[in-house]
C-alpha cells in the first residue's frame, strides 16, 4: 500500500485544484491542497436575474455511492440529473445554490440503482414534472399508485432538447438495465457527466470530447478496495467491466485522453471506504503534469457539494 495512504488527514471539505503546475509551498506543507475562489452565480426561481452572467452553470449536490445529484443550468432552463438525495436534502441544497425547487425544469435520471433515484418518486410527486429516462429503465422504477409521473422516455444514444439545452445520452457500461451519461450544449458551451461506467470504451470518449466542464467518476483505490471491508463478491463487482472506475482508469484517461478544451474537471462518484480525495488528487495532479492544460482540477468530497461551477 502506497505511503500517501497512512497520511490521509481528516478534514472534511471539497478540494479545488488549479492546473497541472506545482502548488504553492505553503499550500503543500500541511493540507496537501490549495482552495480556489469559485466565481459566485446565483441563479433563483423568480424573473430576477440581471446579476446571473453565467452562461452555464453546473452544481454537484451530491455524488457518491450514497447519493447523487447534479444540478445542470442556464438562465432559462434547470435540470436535476438524478435524485439519489431526499427530498429535504436536495431541496435544501438547490437552495445553497440559489435555486428554487419549484423552478427546476425537468428531472433527468442515469440509471435506475438507489444512489441516483432514491429521492425521485417524493421529489417528482411534489414538483409534478417531466422525468427523462431510457425507455428501458422507465419500467425499472417503481412509482406510487396515487401518483402518475410525467414520463419522457428516449433511447438511449439520442438527442433531444430541454428549453434551451440539448441533451445528449450515451450508453455507459455498468451493471444497471439501460445506464446513460449525458452531455449538455447551450450557448458553445458543452457539459458532460460520466459516472458508474466499469470502463471507458472508445464510444465514451467520444462523447466526451470538446468538453468544458466534466464530472468524471474515480470511485475507488485499487489497493484500498482490496483490503476494504466489502466481501469478495462486491469487489469483484465494482472491479469488473460493468462496475466503476478507480483512480488509475480515469487517470489514465485524464493523460491520454482529456481534451485540450476543458476548464472545469470534477472527479466524483468516490466510494467513502475505498478511496480518499487525497489520493484522487494525487494521482490526477500527476496526470495533468505535462499536460499544458488550463483545467480547474476539482475533487468532490463523498456526501457534501461542490461548486457552483460556471461558464
């Protein structure tokens, strides 16, 4: 086991990393990390937004195995992917960010797992509005009988728009019925999520070229997950092709891979037993070296939110 993971600290926090060039001393000495200033937006429910000059704007509520949701918006148009939060909690955290609940537009969901959905059927019931779902996942998700959700189902791999967005899906290869990423235009400006994929096929990548803000998954240290606590079987799950990515895939991509147009990357989805956002930042600090990339390097704390990230 590398020496790095003996002096993993215990503050808790999202961590901001600029660049592939070296950090400032004082930053290295103690905290390992340095924190960036991230530009505000604010982005209400009400006509209000003289001051929002974002073009684009990406909120990471929450993104580990316990829960995920993202926030992805314009001046316009505000899209919840996934709803793996409560109701409370992702209503309270949309608020941190300056966003109504009410005024969300359309709820996006990648796959149908409990992370990404457990909070969907009460958040749906009170907002009452369109769900976008792979048509085979749609019947993968149970609903209450007092309630008929506003389902759009959409192939897989197709394209559609949602107010001024054009949303992209793209099949993603994890243990789930019909799992999607998505990739997000308005404006020139291109999001993408790409989380719970086993490993990265060249269909992916594809994807997620020409992008400018990313959320990538790096769920697990290979070496953590194989002493961790989980039986053998789950390992062997999450190490699998229809699992998740460690550190060491998606690094691998960031080397190789990362295009040149891309400001803003988040690396989330990590697993609280299995990884330490020490350890991403680590590994995807040395993979940017060299890179000559002006990227925001952004690792989100499991359980707790970043950003908002904007364009």
């Amino acid at each position: 086991m590398r020496p790095i993971i003996a002096e993993l600290y215990t503050r808790r926090q999202s961590y901001v990393f600029c660049g592939a060039g070296p950090r400032p001393a004082a930053a290295s000495q103690s905290a390992h990390f340095f924190r960036k200033p991230l530009r505000p937006a604010s982005l209400s429910g009400s006509n209000d937004l003289e001051e929002f000059s974002a073009i684009f704007k990406l909120s990471v509520l929450a993104s580990s195995s316990s829960g995920n949701s993202t926030l992805v918006a314009t001046e316009r148009t505000r899209l919840l992917v996934d709803a793996g939060l409560s109701r409370k909690e992702t209503f309270e955290r949309l608020k941190a960010v300056d966003v109504a609940p009410e005024s969300l537009t359309a709820i996006l969901i990648t796959h149908e797992h409990s992370d990404h959905i457990a909070g969907l059927q009460v958040i749906a019931k009170k907002l009452d509005i369109p769900i976008y779902v792979s048509r085979l996942t749609a019947p993968a998700i149970p609903w209450p009988e007092d309630f008929t959700p506003k389902i759009e189902c959409f192939a897989a791999g197709s394209s559609f728009p949602i107010g001024d967005i054009d949303v992209t899906s793209f099949t993603i290869p994890h243990d789930a019925v019909d799992p999607v990423g998505f990739t997000f235009r308005s404006q020139g400006i291109k999001i993408a999520i790409a989380t719970d994929l086993g490993y990265m096929p060249d269909s992916v990548r594809f994807h997620l070229r020409d992008t400018n803000i990313m959320l990538l998954e790096s769920n697990h240290a290979l070496e953590m997950l194989k002493v961790g606590p989980y039986p053998w079987s789950i390992k062997q799950r999450i190490m699998g092709r229809m699992g998740h990515l460690s550190n060491d895939v998606a690094c691998a991509f960031i080397k190789n891979d990362l295009d040149t147009s891309i400001s803003t990357l988040i690396l989330g989805h990590l697993s609280a037993h299995n990884n330490h956002p020490a350890l991403v930042e680590q590994c995807a600090h040395q993979a940017l070296e060299g890179r000559r990339l002006f990227t925001d390097l952004v690792v989100a704390e499991p359980n707790l939110p970043a950003g908002p990230f904007v364009l």
